[in-house]
C-alpha cells in the first residue's frame, strides 16, 4: 500500500505534467496586432514573436524610422494581449 | 539556538537573497542587448527581454532589397536579441539561485528559432520561391518589359 508521502509525490508529479501540456497548449495560440493598416506581427502567448507581415504597397508609404516605432508598439501590445490569454487559457485569471 | 532564532536567520537570509534577486534583475533591465542584420534591421532588447527598438535601414523597403523577406527578418533578429538577453541573464541569476531557478526565471531556452511559415513552410514551393525571388531582386517583376 502505498504511503501517504507516495501519493503526495505522485499528485504533486501528475499536476506538473497536467500544468506542462496546459502550457503547451497555450503556446500553441497567436495573437495578433495591426501595425498601420501596413502590415500584422503575431506573438504566441509564450511572448515569442513568431511573424511580421507587411503589405508592400503600403508599407512604403511609411519611412523606415516611423516603421520600426510602429513595429515596437504593435510588438509590444500583441505581447500585453498574448499574456491576458496566456492566463485565461491557464486558468490564472483571479 | 532557539527555534524562534533560527526561524529568524532563515527569514532574515530569505529576505536577503529576495534583495540580491530583485537588485540582480535591475541590473539586467539596464543592459541591452542588440542582433542585426546588416543593412537591413538592428533590434535592442534589454536584460529582461523587452523590446526597446527597431532600426529599419534607410532603403531597406527598395524594390532591389527584398523588402518581402523583412518581416522574417526582424522576426529573426528579434528572437536572437532575446536569446543573447536570456544567456546574459541565466548566467547572472544562476550565481544567486543555481542553474535551474535561473532557467526557470529566464524561460530556459523558450527563445527557439522562429519556425518556418507561410509559402516557405511548403518544400515543393522552395524552387519556385527562390527562382522568383531572384527575379524581383534583377528587377525583372517591376520592369514590365512587355508594356510601351
């Protein structure tokens, strides 16, 4: 018969395997977000940009400085939107 | 030694290393961290991984640059910033809290090299992508040789 310490372990061994496929599954999911109407980057909800996408005729009506603003702040709000999934998907909303 | 005394060193050691992290992890917010390609995008990360900047070349979205490989570009320049910012940061953390507190921390090596997507993602479409990417880099899609 197995010993309470053993169960315990066993427990403790089977919520971390359930956390590790729920986080898993969750990284699975991308976000994305606008930037300009030029173009689209995505993030996994790891917080790992995984794609920028631009539409070449729009794009270039944009100077290249503005452009890489533009890309910094719609990195950055894909990220804050990938976390709120992130904790939705995990269950870690309060 | 009391139980209450040693309960008091282990809050009191507890409290410091808290410290010592938390000071550790400033200090890594403060660095930066930077992966480029050259005449193309330079990206600046700091210790913590944030995004800071994205310098776009001048030029970078001309026709004979291949301007539709540089979203992949600074995907992929992102992503390196990042891992030098990760290695910098296990390397420092690990000092405090060990190797794997420090993997923990950092996200271990959660910074893979990006996937491959869209039509590059496909093998039999590789020939036909290359072969026209070497076209639009002559120049050849924007001449329009047929039209007066």
């Amino acid at each position: 018969m197995a010993s309470l310490t053993e169960l315990e372990n066993l427990v403790a061994e089977r919520t971390r395997e359930f956390r590790a496929l729920k986080q898993r599954a969750a990284e699975q999911k991308v976000v994305g977000e606008p930037v300009a109407g030029a173009g689209l980057v995505q993030v996994d909800t790891a917080g790992r940009l995984v794609g920028v996408e631009f539409d070449l005729r729009k794009v270039r009506s944009l100077d290249e400085r503005r452009l890489g603003r533009l890309l910094v702040d719609a990195i950055r709000a894909a990220e804050t939107k990938a976390a709120a999934v992130r904790d939705v998907l995990l269950g870690e909303t309060p | 030694m009391h139980v209450l005394d040693e309960i008091d060193a282990a809050v009191r050691h507890h409290s410091a290393r808290r410290r010592q992290l938390a000071l550790a992890q400033a200090e890594l917010a403060e660095r930066r961290f930077t992966d480029e390609v050259p005449d193309v995008v330079r990206v600046t990360v700091n210790g913590a991984g944030e995004l800071l900047d994205i310098e776009l070349a001048p030029g970078c979205l001309d026709a004979d640059r291949r301007p539709h490989l540089l979203g992949d570009r600074i995907t992929a320049a992102v992503a390196a910033a990042r891992r030098k910012a990760a290695g910098a940061a296990r390397e420092a953390l690990s000092e405090l809290i060990g190797e794997r507190g420090a993997a923990w921390i950092t996200g271990g090596d959660a910074e893979p090299e990006p996937p491959p997507r869209g039509r590059r993602s496909a093998p039999e479409d590789q020939g036909t992508d290359e072969y026209f990417e070497d076209k639009d880099s002559s120049g050849f899609l924007e001449e329009q040789p047929w039209r007066p």
